[in-house]
C-alpha cells in the first residue's frame, strides 16, 4: 500500500526563543512524529541569526527563505504556502514553532480534506465572525457549531491556526484565497479592533479563504493540537498527540504545568515532551534561549 507523502513546515522568526521552539518541534517530528528529515520544511524570515540557520542545516531540514507578510508577524505563515516545494506533497503539516509531537500524526490528513482543530475560544465571537462575512459580500455562511473548550458557539471551519493539514494540490488555491483575504482584513482592521482580536487576522483569514473555496474541513480531536495554556483534568479525549505550550517554558527550557490541574495523560505528556526538549539543552537553540530567558 503506497505510503502518503507528508510534508511538515513551520515558520522561524528572529528571536532565540523562536529558533529554540523550532530546534525542539523538529527534533520530535524525528523522534515521536515519523518523520524524515527531508520531510520537514522551516521556513525563515531575512533577520534570522546565520548561526541558527547552519545549525538546523546540520540536521538535514530544508531552510527555505520568506518575505515578511501582511502584519510580518502573524501573517507570515501564509507565505508557507507559496513554497512550489511543498506541493509536490500529498498533504502539509503547518505548525507553529511552539508546539511538540509525541505521537505520528500521519492520520490528521484526510483527502480532499483540509483539517485542524477548531478554536479554543469565541476569539472573536461568532457575531464578529457573521459580521466579517457580511463586509466580505458572502450571500451564506459556514455550519455552527459548538467550541470544546470554552463555552459558546463558532463555524465548524474556523480553526485553531497552530496546526493545519493542506492537501498539496490545493496549496496554490489556497495560497492566492489566504493572502487575498488577509490583505482585505487588514484593510477593514476596524472590526476586530473594536472587540480586541485583530491578532487573529491569519486564522480569519483562512477561514475566509476556505468558504470561498469550498473546501471541506475535517475536524481533528483536541489530541492533535492540545493547548497547554488551560486546566487539563476537563479533557478527556486522551493522551496529546501534539502539546500546544505557547511561551510556557521556564528557565530550564522544559514546560511548566500545574499537576493539580493535571490528568495523568495529560502530565504523562507532558513528562514526555520535556524529555525531548532536555536532548536540547547542548544545543545553541537552547543556549540561545537561556542567554535571552536571564534577560528578562
């Protein structure tokens, strides 16, 4: 049976912490994703230390270079997929650097499909969310539904913009629809000011892009990209497959967590990724993370 073709990228910007998250997500796409070297992709913005750059090289990633897009901080993953590399894939992992795998995730793609998690939260709600759609010309609107972890209602196709799963053939139509509709809500920014959310310009964005399109999404379960950030004893969808910790390290490097808050699965994970970024701590990844950590 032939094995799909699936790529991993993320995108690494000019600051130690990013390049240590970077060191520590690739290092666990090896050990715990069942991924080749070749089959992962950091994309880099032009300030990005060369010291950094020769070494990720050493392990045998591809280093493909961006331009700053849109906001030139949120929105540079989009450029990710203006990269012709990439679609020669059956599908694309995009991740954010601040995230480790601890299990394959092969089955996250679904063809025809894009997938990823629905957000964790009404950011922004779905009344802001109908309102955009509304500025935006469209005559219908995406499927309610209700959000996991936080209570209320949002579309089924907003997702969580930490983790998604592109088939190759679609990155080029999705490219052209993401950047479009990013440049537009940076235009009409106003809206999302006004509720305090115009962070999220990516995540809406791709949302956008994919209504237009008409691309089914396949919702994937918390497991796929678990947010560290929240009480964990609520979930019980088991053991994460991919740790979402944001900027929730301490000095050492590792993931802090609070085990009163904590189901085993969820410490057992949490454990296991803290072994991996431990491998690190010989690196300049880590290094440059704990020089800029004490200067806090």
């Amino acid at each position: 049976m032939k094995r799909d073709l699936i790529y991993y990228s993320c995108v690494l910007d000019a600051t130690p912490v990013f390049f240590y998250q970077t060191w520590g997500l690739v290092q666990s796409l090896l050990k715990h994703g069942d991924a080749l070297v070749s089959d992962i992709f950091v994309h880099h913005t032009p300030e990005v230390d060369p010291s950094y750059l020769r070494e990720l090289a050493v392990l045998g990633v591809h280093l493909v270079p961006i331009t700053r897009f849109g906001d030139g901080k949120y929105c540079n993953k989009i450029v990710q997929t203006r990269s012709i590399k990439l679609d020669i894939a059956d599908a694309v992992v995009f991740m954010d650097t601040d995230m480790i795998v601890l299990a394959p995730i092969r089955d996250a793609f679904v063809p025809q499909h894009i997938s990823g998690r629905i957000v964790g939260g009404p950011n922004p709600s779905i009344e802001t969310l109908t309102e955009i759609f509304a500025m935006a010309g469209f005559a219908d609107l995406p499927t309610v539904c209700e959000i996991e972890i936080m209570p209320g209602t949002t579309f089924q196709s907003y997702l969580n913009g930490g983790l998604y799963v592109v088939p190759g053939f679609l990155l080029r139509a999705l490219n052209k629809g993401w950047e479009k509709w990013a440049l537009w809500l940076r235009e009409n920014i106003g809206v999302l000011v006004a509720v305090g959310k115009e962070i999220h310009v990516d995540q809406i964005s791709f949302l956008l892009a994919v209504h237009e399109l008409a691309i089914p999404v396949h919702n994937l379960a918390l497991t796929y990209n678990y947010p560290a950030q929240l009480g964990h004893s609520m979930f019980k969808s088991g053991s994460p497959r991919v740790l979402h910790y944001h900027r929730n390290l301490n000095a050492n490097g590792t993931i802090d967590t609070d085990a009163s808050r904590s189901d085993a699965a969820y410490l057992g994970a949490v454990a296991l990724a803290n072994v991996g970024l431990s491998d690190c701590s010989n690196s300049l990844a880590f290094r440059s993370f704990a020089s800029s950590f004490k200067q806090k």
